[in-house]
C-alpha cells in the first residue's frame, strides 16, 4: 500500500523535473513544438526538394509563407513515439535544414535526442543543433529552417524566428 501512495508522486516529481506535464499531448502520437508556453502538434509538412534533386522555388516560397513564427526558446518533443525501437541509430533520424533563398537548402544537420520520460510516454525532446543559435540571432539571414523525421532536406516542417 504504502509503495501505491509513492508512486503518484515519483511520476509528479519527473514531470516537474522536465517542466512537462504529459496532458499537453492531448491530439496524441506526434511531434510537438513548444512554443510561447503553447503546445502544437504538428501536421503536414512541406516538399522542398523536387524529383528532379533540387529546390523547388515554388514550393520553397510556399513554405516559407506557411513558415510558423517561432520565439528564441521554442522546443520540439516528441510523444508516444518509441524512438527506441526505430532501425535508425540517433541522432540520425530527424535533420535540421536551413533554407537561405528560394534555391538553397542546406543541412542536413542531425537533431539530438534526449529521453525524457518513458511512463506517460514515451517521451523524447528534440534538441536542435548549435547553428539554432546563430539563427536565432539573427546572425544568418534565411528564409526559414525545417527540422523533418528523415535524415534529408526533401521536406520538412517549416518555422522562422520572430
């Protein structure tokens, strides 16, 4: 009995070591961004490379018009997915591209994984690589930059910074 008391509160404790209550996934399995204390699940990513292998300036306008506006410390999560039992080793399962003007994209840039918490879950976040920083900066000027599940600059979800 005195171990079923306990439990509620391991689980608060990890919850607020991570500052993440599992509720906020409520549209379920996916990739979440974080941003501005509001959770979003996202959806419908957008092509940028065409079959031909090169950026498409029609839809790299596109996504760039649909690009979500994103503040300096957003966070990307993802929920229900077990990463874990993917045949891709992290941190090569998701990239992070840049996209500069309407016929260059560059990356791939690999995105960490970090594990955060498997009971409510799983849960893993997305940590974006270093070049986030200088982006978020302002230092380089781009369009916008995309992260994506595959390892590769096809498609991706697009955001900029505000």
């Amino acid at each position: 009995m005195l171990l079923f008391s306990m439990r509620p509160n391991l689980l608060q404790t990890a919850e607020a070591k991570n500052g993440i209550d599992p509720k906020v996934f409520s549209d379920g399995l996916g990739i979440y961004v974080l941003n501005d204390g509001k959770y979003s699940m996202l959806v419908w990513r957008k092509r940028l490379v065409g079959s031909a292998g090169a950026p498409e300036e029609k839809d790299i306008m596109e996504a760039s018009q649909q690009a979500m506006s994103v503040k300096k410390d957003v966070r990307f999560f993802a929920y229900g997915i077990d990463i874990s039992k993917w045949p891709v080793v992290p941190p090569y399962l998701m990239a992070f591209c840049v996209v500069r003007d309407p016929r260059t994209v560059e990356g791939v840039f690999p995105i960490r994984i970090k594990k955060l918490d498997q009971n409510d879950g799983p849960l893993y976040e997305l940590v974006l690589p270093e070049i986030v920083e200088n982006l978020a900066s302002g230092a380089f000027k781009t369009l916008f930059w995309t992260i994506n599940f595959q390892y590769s600059c096809n498609d991706g979800w697009p955001f900029r910074f505000q």
